[in-house]
C-alpha cells in the first residue's frame, strides 16, 4: 500500500513518471511514440489536465502536470496508461502477456520556483542527457521541440513566469546535485524543493 496520496493535492504542480516493466519498450519507433502522442492529446481531452511539459523515452515517460481537482491525475494517467497498454498489446500480439506497465504511476509535488524550472529542464532535457539527441529541442517526442508540441497536444501556461531564453537553460547540462535530488525525491515519492532546502526561494502557488 502506498503512502497517503499526495498527488490528491489540486492546485500544485507535480512531477509524474511511469515506466514499462523490465525489459519493456514503450515506444520502439516513430510510429510508437507518434501513436502516444496522439493518444496523449485525446487524454488531455477527455481527462482534462493541464500539462506543463513532457518528455517520451524509450521505456518510460516524465510530465509536469497541474491538476485541478483531487483526482485528476488519477484519473488522466490511469486512462492514458491502460488505454496505452492494450493498443500496445494489441499492436504486438502480445495480449495475455502480462503488463506493460512496471507500477502505479510516480507523482511528486514541486514545492519552490527554483525547482519548478530544474524539474522542467530535468524533464525536457532527458533525451540529451542520455545522448539520444544532441540539443533537447532536437527530439521531437518532446515539449521541448516545435514537433512534440504538435498533434493536438496542449502545453498549458505556466502558473510563473517562462524565461525568455529557456531553451539555452535546458540545452545547459545540470549539476549532478540537481540530478540526485530529483531522482531520489521522485523514487521516494517525497516532495520536491521541500520548504527549508531553498530558503531564498518561495513556494509557487501557495
């Protein structure tokens, strides 16, 4: 049983990742990853979210998303997957199989501005960091390209303020500080820049 069920939390932004079970790809070509894609934009659709950016690899995917209600991410993310899961199945033949999916969802909030613009960039930023590509803009199974905000797919404005050249801050590699603490947070299911790690910084929408 999981901890208490943070992402119930409207009015935050969260850092949400899934994964497919070991030795699983999500998406093993352009027609994969076009596929959730068009799928991702009905999603927002039919679920409504506000989704703040994302990124698609091979195994597994990351969003920032901003929910309205106490059970929107529930809800969109558990449609998105299972609705993902049985075309992917159906797709391969492998029905039957057993899942796609390694676990229930990961959704953490993001506490201060500073950590809402390094989860961003973690997000946007995950295909370069992993040489898939050269500069995040490149991959276009991202928010981060003009391609990955096509297909229907709505990027919702976010709750502070863009910065005019983001595209150099993502394209700018993190600290490994930056890394650790996100990745360690996301797998604990702890909250990101809780209050007192960034003193200087405030809480966004508090």
């Amino acid at each position: 049983m999981p901890r208490h069920s943070i992402h119930r939390n409207p009015g935050h932004v969260f850092h949400v990742m899934n994964r497919a079970t070991r030795g699983q790809v999500l998406y093993r070509d352009a027609g994969d990853y076009l596929s959730f894609q068009a799928l991702l934009a009905r999603a927002l659709r039919e679920r409504p979210m506000r989704m703040l950016g994302y990124t698609l690899m091979p195994n597994h995917f990351h969003m920032a998303l901003l929910p309205a209600g106490p059970d929107d991410i529930s809800a969109f993310l558990r449609w998105l997957c299972a609705t993902h899961a049985r075309r992917l199945h159906r797709k391969r033949g492998t029905s039957g199989c057993g899942a796609v999916y390694q676990s229930r969802f990961k959704a953490v909030p993001v506490h201060t501005e500073t950590y809402f613009y390094r989860v961003l960039r973690y997000i946007e930023r995950n295909a370069a960091r992993a040489d898939l590509c050269e500069r995040a803009d490149e991959w276009a199974w991202s928010s981060a390209s003009a391609a990955g905000r096509g297909l229907g797919i709505v990027i919702a404005e976010w709750p502070i303020p863009r910065p005019p050249h983001w595209l150099d801050f993502v394209n700018d590699p993190e600290p490994v500080a930056d890394l650790d603490f996100i990745r360690t947070q996301t797998a604990s299911g702890d909250s990101i820049g809780p209050v007192g790690f960034d003193g200087a910084d405030r809480a966004i929408l508090d």
